[in-house]
C-alpha cells in the first residue's frame, strides 16, 4: 500500500483542495472518481480524516463501488433525508446505471428516458399518486405536467450531491454513489433484512423522508387552478 | 451564373441560400443504394469508365432480383430509377451524342462517395497512417526545396500552389476519411459490447475486455504516430511560411496557414480520441467490475426493479449530509445617505423692493378688475381674461385666467348650450370662450 503524501492531519487540512472538499462533503455531495484530484486528495488522507470527522459526529464513507460521502451519526452536523421524488428517481438512475444498454452511451442518459423508465416500473397512476398525491380529482395534463417539473426538480438536487452529472441539454451522466440506491437489495439479506441493517447504521430512514421543495401543490398555479375548480 | 462556393470559406447564410435556390436534395432508397453500389463494384472489377443504357438495365435488373424477387415490371422501374440518379446527380451522361443514340453514363464524385461510405471501411490503422503521413512528408519536403528555388509567379504556382492544395489536401482528406471509418468503427464496438452484456452478461466479460483493450492500443499507437509526425509536417510548412513571407508571397501564405490548420485539426482528433477512450474505458471496467462480476444472475436489477415499484408500500428514505452554509460575513461599505429632497429656492426680494400693493389682497384685486370690466359692458371671457392679465409674467397667465373664470362664472351667467370655441388670449394661452348674455354683478 503506498504512503500517503501528508504525514498527519495538519498535513491533510492544510492542503489547498480541503476547504473546497469539506464544504462538498459536508453539504451531501458524494465525491468519485469523475471527481478527479477530489477523489485522489480523499484516497490519500482518509486515514486521517476519518477520525477528523468522527469528532464531529460523522463518519466519512469510503464504498468499494469507489466513491466517498459523509454520513452523520448524531445531530452535531446537520443532515436530511430524501424526498420521496428524490428516492424514486435516484432509484431508476440507479435501474438505468445497471443496464447493460447504458453501456453504448458510456454512462450517459437523458431525462426522457429517467421520466419514461420510472413511468413503465411503477406505472403512470402509480407514479402520479406517488408525486401528485394531494388532489382527490386530478387533472390529468395538470398531474403530468406536475410530475414532470417534480423529476426535474429531483435531478437537479441530485446532481448538487454527486449522484448524477447535469450535461449540456437533455444528456446525465451516472455516476457510482447511484449504487447506494441499491444497497438494500445488494446482499444475500432479503429487502427488509437489509433495510433494516441500514436503519439501524443511520444510512436511511424508513418512511416518506422530507417534503421536497415543490411537494406542496397549494404553492404551484396548477395547484391553485385545481383549488379554484373544486 | 453564380461564383462556385466552397464550404470552407463562404459565409454560411450565403451557403444555404445557394442551397436553397438550387432546390438541393438527395432521397435514395435502399434498392437505389444498392443500385448503385453495383455499378461501382462492376466499374472496378471489369474497369468500366461508362456504362451504356443496356449495361444500366441490367444491372438494376439483377439488383431488384437479389433485394428485392417480388418487384416487376423491372425494365420501366430501370427507366424510373435511371431518372431520379441523373436528377439527383449520382449518374452523369458522358457522351455529347443528345438524341443522336443512346447515351453513355458514369458515376458521379457523389455516387463514389456515398458507395464508399456504406461499403468501403476506410479505416485508420497503423500501416495506413504511417503510409499517409510518410507520404505527407515527402510531398512537403518537395515542396519545400521548391519553394526555395522558385522565381516567377508558374514556378510558385506549379512547384508550390498547386501541389499544397491539391496533392497535400489529398492526402490529409485520405486521414480524414480514415479518421471517420474509425469514429464508426468505434461506434460499432460500442454498441456490440453492450449487446454482449446484454445477451451473455457474466460470460461476456472476457470479449468485452479483449474489445476494450484492442482498441486502446490502437488508438494509442495512433497518437503516438500522430503526434510524432504532425510536429515533423507542421515544421516543415512553417519552412514553407517564412520563404514566402520572404518572397512576399501572401498567396502561399495564406495556402500554407490553411494547411498548418488541417493538420492541427488531424492532431487534435488523435488527443480528443485518446483522452473520450480513457473515460469509456474506465467506465466500462468499473461496470465489469463492480457490477458484473458481483452480480454474475442479473438479480441485482430485479431486485431493484421491486423495490421501485413497492416503494409507495414500503418507502424509505437514504440520509445525507446537509450542514448549514456556513455565514461568511464579508466587509461591506455602508451605501452612502440619499440626499435630501429640496427645491431650489426663489432667491428673497429685498423687502424694500417690494411694491406697496404688495401687502393687499391681490385675489380681491382680481375681482374689482373683472367686476370693473363686465361694468364697462366686456361680455367674452377671451377680452376679459387678455386684459386682466396682460400685465403678468406668462408663468401667472394660466393661474390668473382660471380665477377670472371663476369670478365671470359666479358674477354673470355664462350661457350653457352655445358652442364654446377655444381662442388664443395673448401669447401661449388658449382658453373656451364664453359669450355672456347679462352680467349680474354684485349678485351670486
């Protein structure tokens, strides 16, 4: 194993890529490979920064899939836990990470085929209830529009915590911590098992998680259309 | 008849213009395609420079017959396909014999190029870009000693001109062209190593790997060659560059620089390959790795796959890290204090300046002069209000008629129905005229 560059955490924090880093790392963003000197800075001062952060009451994540993250264990830090948009396309980034056909592309999607894998796993009424949930009597150009301005929302909070690149246009590059989507179902565990063992290290919460920024449909003029018609 | 454009150098609004006044178009069929494609390989294998009516029909004849069994009437379909190639400028007649006899036809520039296209892999390897660029060389190193000996306008044009734009523009097309065969070459692997996956998953690591790294040895030695070779083409054209700028030859100059640039466009594609093959290729061993290896029965994704569509039933939600911003107070300069709202004020009249009439009430004033005025029988508004206020500065005009209007209104009885014309009353007023039929003075 090759030494590290810094000899103790002095070293390593006065490193001129640290302040940028922790900033990154402690605002959610997961760091890999893509990330180029980010990824090589972590690789070499890991060994310091663990017990660093483990003081203020997080640990930092190094996953074999070859990406970084922090992850808090007590309130010291702050932290939050995905929305439920967040969760549902982060989970068909990561569907679409795995297939095979991805591979052509060389990792890289656009956002009507993430709209349109999640509609066909889960089923458009589904996908609407699930984004759209408030209304008793739904407008069904209204929902639609809405689910879609909720996607997009969703991978633009995403892509600020490392889960997926933004590229020019339509194109998203995936990127590996989409793997942490499935890691409730990675093991030889069953899902609840698995579920259950992340629990109980902090890496998730059971339930809906936090609203997202456009969850609340009273706020949207759609929504307002929708008052007004009822 | 309108100067020919090239691509490189017309402004492209005019370019399209061109287009579009020539109602360019291109629509080849399959059966068209292959149509063609025979007539090429007919022209090489027998070294046809032409082909006659006959020739044509029958060729298109054995292409319907392998494409396509089920067509007939395959003579008037010749006629018809013969037709649209000749509009659309893949078949040219060769012969000047009009009406005289059936004509003799060739492929055009653009039929050789599209056949070339589909067919002809042109691929870039190491033998053929070494040979280009040794060839390049060579041409240049020509050129050069040409260059230095020349002393008339012929000598440059033939020894120098000439040959940069034709022989050397020649052999740089040929890399290009071969460029572009392993861009689609590329392509292809791309799109066989994710069919692989998809159809042999675990068991197809081991060819996607072999693919992986053939590649990248490919495109490694063509860099390597690339960047060894273009660095020895564009020193000796900057050779070339001096000479004529010593000559005063802004012409080959201008040929020259247009050269240095294609062979920059040459070098760059190598690097851009090189550094888009790196990122594909780490890609796809991390993909082979992490995901592959470790999932050799796919159950992975469908595991997934359930968990996506339960979620609704059984939701969860992963935790991140989400600290605060943290408050960086930065120095900032108190904005400056509006000044204060002011009127810029009258400058005072001395007080013994001041008229004695000053101190009495000049409203009351006012409505002893109209009232003297409807006395004396003035019954139009415009008179009274000229005279009253011909005396007074014009910024007190408009003030003073709107009084004397008042007053008049409730000393006398302006009439209601007539017509109120506007009228000029001294300079830069206008005001309604009111004809007064009995002044009431004195009464309200």
């Amino acid at each position: 194993m090759s030494e590290s560059q810094f000899r103790d955490l002095g070293d390593a924090v006065s490193d001129e890529s640290y302040p940028d880093i922790d900033l990154a790392l402690r605002r959610g963003r997961h760091i890999d490979q893509q990330d180029g000197p980010w990824y090589a800075y972590l690789l070499d001062a890991v060994a310091f920064l663990e017990p660093f952060y483990r003081r203020f009451g997080a640990e930092l994540v190094h996953v074999n899939d070859g990406y970084f993250y922090l992850l808090p264990t007590s309130d010291r830090l702050g932290k939050r836990h995905l929305s439920v948009p967040e969760m549902l396309v982060g989970q068909t980034l990561a569907l679409l990470y795995l297939d095979p056909l991805t591979v052509q592309e060389g990792g890289s999607v656009t956002r009507d085929e993430v709209l349109g894998h999640l509609a066909s796993v889960m089923g458009s009424e589904a996908l609407i209830r699930a984004l759209h949930s408030k209304k008793k009597r739904v407008d069904e150009r209204v929902a639609q529009e809405a689910v879609r301005q909720k996607v997009h929302d969703a991978l633009r909070r995403l892509s600020t915590l490392g889960f997926v690149e933004l590229l020019n246009g339509e194109q998203l590059k995936l990127r590996p911590a989409l793997l942490r989507f499935a890691e409730s179902v990675r093991g030889a565990d069953s899902p609840a098992e698995a579920l259950a063992k992340l629990v109980a290290k902090g890496e998730a919460v059971l339930g809906d998680g936090e609203a997202g920024e456009a969850d609340s449909d009273a706020e949207s003029p759609e929504g307002a259309a929708q008052d007004a018609e009822e | 008849m309108s100067e020919k454009l090239t691509v490189g150098t017309a402004d492209p609004a005019r370019l399209l213009a061109e287009l579009v006044e020539r109602k360019v178009s291109l629509e080849l069929s399959t059966l068209d395609l292959g149509f063609v494609a025979l007539l090429a390989a007919r022209a090489l294998q027998a070294g046809l420079a032409s082909f006659t009516e006959a020739q044509l029909t029958d060729a298109f004849e054995l292409t319907c017959q392998t494409m396509d069994p089920s067509l007939d009437n395959l003579k008037l379909r010749a006629t018809h396909a013969i037709r649209r190639l000749r509009e659309q400028r893949m078949l040219v007649r060769v012969d000047g014999a009009g009406v005289v006899r059936a004509g003799e036809f060739a492929l055009s520039r653009l039929a050789s190029a599209i056949v070339e296209f589909f067919l002809e892999e042109e691929v870039l390897t190491r033998e053929s870009l070494t040979l280009l660029t040794r060839s390049l060389l060579g041409s240049l190193s020509e050129i050069l000693q040409a260059a230095e000996v020349a002393d008339s306008d012929d000598s440059w044009r033939i020894g120098v001109t000439a040959p940069l734009r034709v022989t050397v523009n020649e052999l740089i097309s040929g890399i290009e062209r071969r460029q572009r065969g392993l861009d689609v070459q590329q392509e292809e692997f791309q799109r066989e190593m994710s069919k692989l996956l998809e159809v042999d998953w675990f068991n197809a690591i081991d060819r996607c790997q072999t693919l992986l790294d053939s590649t990248a040895k490919t495109l490694r030695e063509l860099n390597e060659i690339l960047l060894r070779d273009t660095h020895l083409l564009l020193s000796i054209l900057a050779d070339v560059s001096d000479v004529a700028l010593q000559r005063s030859r802004p012409d080959v100059e201008a040929v020259t620089r247009r050269v240095m640039e294609q062979i920059d466009r040459i070098a760059a594609w190598g690097s851009a390959r090189q550094r888009a093959w790196s990122e594909y290729y780490e890609y796809v061993h991390r993909y082979l790795r992490d995901i592959v290896r470790l999932d050799p029965s796919r159950a992975l994704t469908q595991r997934l796959r359930s968990q996506l569509s339960e979620h609704a039933a059984r939701p969860f939600a992963l935790t991140v890290a989400a600290a605060p911003p943290l408050r960086l107070l930065r120095s900032v300069l108190p904005p400056e204090p509006p000044l204060p709202v002011r009127r810029p004020k009258r400058e005072k009249e001395e007080e013994d300046d001041l008229p004695a009439e000053a101190t009495k009430d000049p409203l009351g004033e006012l409505e002893a002069q109209v009232t003297e005025l409807l006395l004396q029988g003035v019954n139009d508004l415009a008179e009274l209000t000229a005279r009253v206020t011909a005396d007074l500065p014009l910024s007190e005009q408009f003030l003073a008629a709107g009084r004397v209007a008042h007053f008049v209104a409730r000393l006398a009885r302006p009439p209601v129905n007539s017509r109120r014309p506007w009228v000029p009353v001294n300079s830069g007023l206008v005001i309604e005229e009111w004809r007064l039929k009995k002044a009431n003075v004195g009464h309200e």
